[in-house]
C-alpha cells in the first residue's frame, strides 16, 4: 500500500506582509493549535529527515508522523488519538508505524509551541498563514499544500505577488526553527 504523501512549500514573511496577505484572500477564522515534538535519545526520528508529533485543538489530539521523501515530500501518517501523552499509545497501527521506521517507544519531549492558523482553500492547494509563538519568538509563515500534481511553485508565486514577494526557499520546518531557536 502506498503512504500518504505530503508536498508543500513554505515561506517566512514579515509580520506586515502575512497581515496584508490575511486581508487579501478569504482565510478562514483563526485557530489555536498546540505543537508537541518527540524524538528518541539516539534522534532516530530527525536521522530520516521527519518529525512526530501530536497537535492538540482544542480537546483533539491528532499524533502525525512524517518521514522525508524528497525535498518538499514527506510521507504523512495520520491519525486522530485519545490522549496527549505518547507513551499511553496503544493504538495497532501508530506502534506499526514505529515498528516500520525504527521507532521506540522510549521517546522524550523535544519541543513545544503554539500556532494560529487561518487557510484558504485554493482551487489545487490550501494556503495556510500561521503565526507561530516559540518560547522566545514569533514567526509568519505562509504554506501552500497540494492537493494534487501541478505547477506549485507558480500558483505560490502568483498568490505572494500581491505582497511583493517571490517564493524562495528561507523556511525550515517548524521543529527546525524551533531547535535553532532555542540553540
């Protein structure tokens, strides 16, 4: 069975410029998500290029595990928990999950933030805005992820024009920034 795939591209703003963008396009009413990453003692999770973590919304946990595939590919595996704390997962498939990509159960918190996200939905992506609070920064962020195969990076552009802004690749990972953050 193929994974579910996640292809996107992302830029950092200025503030002005994801208030301005808000204000462009017909993004939905913002919500509040928190972002918990875990990795194992011996990094095996960021040794293949991914991330795991359980968003919370509201009283929703949903645990992803992402694994790159290429430079704007991740395989997505996905799935709605019961509980905030991973080592209480007893779920078949997510422990098929670790299983597959090496993953113990012996797994630390290795970091946390907030996010205010707002999307648009575009007639082959979502565009998402999010606002991003570390410990000790804030961030803009404006995503576009596919919804099917197409030419991405010039439906991104046209989108970034009305804020003068070209797509160029300056946006690691949420959990990237935060490591480099916290550094």
């Amino acid at each position: 069975m193929d994974k579910p795939i996640e292809r996107e591209l992302k830029i950092l703003v200025r503030e002005d410029e994801f208030q301005t963008l808000l204000k462009t396009y017909a993004f939905s009413k913002p919500w509040i998500q928190t972002n918990t990453y875990y990795d194992s003692p011996d990094q095996i999770i960021k040794k293949q290029g991914g991330a795991l973590r359980i968003r919370t919304i509201g009283t929703k946990h949903i645990l992803t595990l992402k694994i790159r595939k290429d430079d704007i590919t991740h395989y997505e595996l996905e799935k709605e928990i019961d509980t905030e704390d991973v080592s209480k997962i007893k779920d078949s498939e997510i422990i098929a999950w670790f299983q597959e990509f090496h993953i113990s159960k012996d797994l630390n918190q290795i970091a946390q933030f907030t996010t205010t996200r707002q999307v648009y939905e575009c007639e082959n992506a979502q565009l998402c805005a999010d606002k991003t609070v570390y410990p000790n920064h804030t961030d803009y962020e404006i995503e576009y992820e596919y919804h099917r195969n197409h030419d991405g990076i010039s439906e991104f552009n046209q989108i970034l024009s009305t804020i003068g802004v070209k797509y160029k690749k300056n946006c690691p990972s949420k959990i990237a920034r935060a490591f480099k953050i916290c550094e």
